[in-house]
C-alpha cells in the first residue's frame, strides 16, 4: 500500500448506511485527505465528521459546482455509490474532463458479504478483464474460502435503512429543495408493496413449493430467467430494455422461434419483488403472443441453486445472480455484458443460439474469476451488519489506497466491455 498523502478524495453520494462515513475515517488515518458533498438529509445523518460541503441548488448547477470545487480542493479522486444517479453521471463526465479519477462503491458481485470497489466504474464501465486469457494471466492469490458468512444481515436491516432514507429527507427537506433522487417510484408504493409482499410470503411460498414439485414430477427440460427489479439501474441504465417487462417479452418471443419444442421457460421473480401481477400479466401477455403460452411459468420462491442446477441453462440481463448459477455448473447466458460475461464461463454466442448451444462453464475459469475477484475488486464485508461495515469501510480505504489503484489509474484506457455494450444499444455518453 502507497503512502500517499497527496491524494484528496471526494465523497459523493454513498449507500443507505455509515459506510462513507467510516470509509472517510480510515482514509484520514492512512494519509489522505477527504471531502463530503451533502445532497439531502439522509446524506447529512449518515455523515458522522462535522465539516461538509451542501449542494443544494437546482440540478442543472451541479457540474459547474463540482468543477469549483475539483480546482479549489485539489481533488484527485471522487468516490461514489451507484455510478448511474444523476449527480453521479454528470460527476464522472467532469471527472473526465480534469482528469480525476472515478472509483465507484456497489453491493458486491460476491454476496452476502462482499462490496464492490471498482476504478472507472461497474458493470460495462468495469476495467476487470473480460476475456479468458487475460483472466488466467492475472497474477491473484488463491483467495479465502467463503463457504460460511462472516456478516449475516436481515431483511429487517434493509426495510430500516430504507424508512430512514425517507424520514431524514423530509427532515431536512428545506435544506435541500431541488435534491434530484434517483429513485423513480412513489416511496408509499414502495412500501405498500413490500408490506404487502411480506404479509403474502407465507402463501406465495406454498404456491412456490407446488409449482416447484409439479416441474420435478412432470420431469420437462427448462431453462430459467432470473428476473430484476423493474426500477433496477442495471435496467434503466445498464440496459436497452426500457423495462423488465420489455425484456421478459424479447425472451419469450427468442424462446418461441429457437428453443426445443419440448422445453418450459420458467421465470424467477427477485428475492424483494412485489409487483407480482405486473410480472404475472407480462408473461400471460407475452406467452399467447408468440402461441408458447403452455411452455411459460412464473414462480416466486426457490432458490437459485435449487432452480438452476437441473435446467438445462440460465439467462439473465445482468445479474450477479449469474455468478451463483456459474458456481453450481450451470450453463449461462448473460443477455448483456457484465462482470462475468467471457469466453469459459458464459455463452459466447448470440443469445438466440443459446437455446441449442449451452455449455456449463469451465472449473478452472470458475476459480480463478473468484480468486480475481477478490483480490481485485471486492472488500469482504455488508451494510447489513455492524462488525462487517467496520470492515467494509477499512477495506475499501485500504483499497481505494492501494498500488493497484494507482497502477489502474495510469492505463487510461476505454473499459473493455464498452464496445459491446454499444452494440447492444447501451450507451454511456456522460462517460464518453
């Protein structure tokens, strides 16, 4: 690790949690200096240091703002949670333009216990190797293992976290009047939803069981979807879909033309799902659409590893879930570029060949992906858990510091998933 107290770091919006504001302490312990812009109240309670900085003029000021505050401070790196929140794409865009560096946080692609601490950017922004070859040539340790969790967290924790975000916004709601959130549904449907979810998990897990053991007895070959959450930036941004619905549909209709006769299309709902009608109605709609009606099921339990292993493949957008599927041998396809979408591990293929052509991935590519991931671009720790954000925070300081870091800074290169991800219709102009 670098000692390298030149470095003036600039924290933007972080995650629902004190993550940012321990993440900052341990910075300040190891040389470097901080900054905090403030964006609404949860920003302000989440911040444990007294002096920040509080933007909280209209929107469109915002680069100008942050373009000051680069040259007055001297920063060299900003450090954000979501690289796709509006303050957050017209940061990296400025960035890019006075040759800050950009390092963005996410929840990990290894979960429970993993964040991710990536230079640039995540998902088609990532710069981890996307081809075989480089993957195998990376020189990585041979990483813990991580069978067990270290910092278990709660469904509790998340709903916590989540009332908070709401409640400290309306606290301080006249401090910050123009604030810009990224999230783009009604909190009380959010609620709603979820309180209502809650209080049908008993049923909708018996429904679960039922459809599960009826596949099981009528013995016919599936391939499963892992879906995403509708709101889910890996959707809105990180894909051409302008909704899951979207997605669902193109499915369906690639499933109808190029799949075996014989063969179901199950689909798996997200784990914080509500919207169960909406996905229900999608799938029907869809379905008699393209005459596979007899051939869809949508099911809302299970887990991946119970669903995955005996199908004959799994698809998804660009779900870490793809990760899990990957471990348990399983033949994947990954519509869009992510993380692990390379040559053995996923189909490589257009996915309307996947249908005929799915292969399992390649054990040794498996481990060494996970051991790079590790010890490249994941911190063990969770938000969930008070013992494993202390660890988080310390590792991502630790990360953020660290000569890799430094070395990743220098290349100046374009992320090497971006040309697909263009030529699949996502575009990152902000970025360019």
């Amino acid at each position: 690790m670098t000692s390298e107290n030149k470095r003036c770091i600039l924290l933007l919006q972080g995650p629902l949690s004190k993550y940012y504001a321990r993440t900052a302490h341990h910075l300040e312990e190891l040389g470097a200096k901080t900054l905090k812009v403030h964006f609404c109240g949860s920003d302000v309670h989440d911040w444990e240091q007294t002096d920040a900085i509080h933007f909280s003029e209209p929107a469109e000021n915002w680069a100008l703002f942050l373009e000051a505050l680069i040259v007055a401070h001297g920063v060299t790196d900003i450090l954000l949670h979501g690289d796709r929140r509006y303050y957050h794409k017209v940061a990296i865009g400025v960035a890019k333009r006075l040759d800050v560096t950009i390092i963005a946080t996410e929840l990990g692609y290894l979960r429970p216990d993993w964040m991710t601490v990536e230079y640039g950017g995540c998902s088609a922004l990532s710069h981890f190797p996307q081809n075989k070859q480089e993957l195998m040539e990376l020189d990585t340790q041979q990483a813990e293992d991580t069978s067990s969790v270290l910092y278990p967290g709660s469904y509790k924790q998340i709903v916590l976290q989540e009332l908070g975000f709401t409640l400290y916004n309306a606290v301080h709601a006249r401090k910050f009047p123009h604030y810009h959130n990224h999230r783009t549904e009604s909190r009380v449907q959010v609620y709603g939803g979820w309180l209502k979810a809650r209080l049908q998990a008993k049923r909708r897990k018996q429904e679960a069981d039922v459809i599960w053991s009826q596949l099981k007895q009528c013995g016919t070959p599936y391939y499963l979807f892992a879906l995403q959450l509708n709101g889910d930036f890996q959707i809105r941004d990180h894909s051409p879909f302008a909704s899951i619905y979207e997605a669902i549909e193109k499915v369906i209709a690639s499933f109808a033309k190029n799949a075996p006769e014989k063969t179901l299309l199950l689909f798996k709902s997200h784990p914080l799902e509500y919207r169960f009608k909406e996905l229900s109605r999608a799938i029907v709609e869809a379905s008699r659409k393209h005459g596979v009606e007899v051939r869809t099921q949508l099911i809302h339990g299970q887990t991946i590893k119970t669903l995955a292993e005996p199908s004959l493949g799994m698809l998804t957008i660009n779900s870490s879930a793809g990760i899990e599927a990957l471990e348990y041998g399983v033949p994947t396809c990954c519509i869009l570029p992510t993380i692990y979408d390379m040559d053995g591990l996923t189909h490589q293929g257009d996915w309307e060949t996947f249908w005929h052509s799915a292969t399992p991935p390649e054990p040794d590519v498996y481990r060494k992906f996970i051991d790079a991931l590790k010890t490249t671009i994941q911190v063990r720790g969770s938000l969930y858990n008070a013992a494993g954000l202390e660890a988080a925070a310390k590792g991502t300081a630790e990360k953020i510091l660290s000569t890799s870091y430094a070395e990743q800074r220098l290349k100046r290169v374009e992320p090497p998933r971006m040309e697909k991800a263009r030529k699949m219709g996502v575009t990152y102009e902000y970025f360019m």
